[in-house]
C-alpha cells in the first residue's frame, strides 16, 4: 500500500485531497499534517511515497519542508508536489530547483492533481 502525506495549513483543501487520494485505486494510505514542522515529522517516521506539499504555509514554508526532507537519508527520495497559490513562474523554478518532482497552482483541477499523484506514485514503484 502506498503512503500519501498531504502538508497544507488549509483544511479545506487537506479535506478535499484526503478525500480524492482515498478513492483511488489501487487504496492508499492517506496521512495529513496542518504544516511544515508537523509534515516534517510525519514524513520522517512514516517516509511517505508521495508528499503533496503547499508552498505557502506559516512557519516552516514548502520550500524548507521541502529542502529538510531532501537533507534527510530516509526522505530523501520520497517524491514531492508542490500545490501553490501564485502563478509565478520563479516560484515555480525555484521550487524545482529545490528538490520538488512537480509543480502545480492554486486553484487546481483536481482531477489533475490526482492524475498527477498517480503517475508519483508509479515513479515511486520503479526501481533505484
């Protein structure tokens, strides 16, 4: 079974993304943390195969959430989305450049978002 941990400090949206990512096929196991620090800890004691990761949060933002679990032997191949607010095409890079697998803005499809968690999720199964 596959661990999916959605890190986002609105809880609409962590609602609605437990929701979708616990009605796909093959079942997953779905984790959610209300932000960075939170999310860190979660992912380092259940090493997650996906984290979907929003960019701006207080405290510890998806950008450093994302460079600790990328610093971290047993995270640092878990594959991270980052769901973000603005357009910004630096953001974006950055981002990217940081360590995340993908990128996708707020609002979402979120049938694409899905899409795009699956195909994670296939990456995280290959071999090496």
């Amino acid at each position: 079974m596959s661990r999916i941990l959605i890190i986002d400090d609105d809880p609409a949206v962590r609602t609605l993304l437990s929701e979708v990512f616990s009605s796909l096929e093959p079942r997953h196991e779905i984790m959610a943390a209300h932000d960075g620090k939170q999310g860190v800890e979660f992912a380092k004691l259940s090493v997650p195969d996906v984290v979907v990761l929003d960019l701006d949060m207080p405290g510890l933002n998806g950008y450093e959430v994302c460079s600790r679990l990328r610093a971290e032997p047993a995270t640092c191949r878990v594959l991270i989305l980052m769901l973000t607010g603005t357009t910004d095409l630096a953001g974006a890079m950055k981002g990217l450049a940081g360590g995340a697998d993908d990128y996708i803005t707020k609002p979402f499809n979120i049938d694409e978002v899905a899409a795009r968690v699956q195909a994670l999720l296939v990456r995280s199964r290959l071999p090496g």
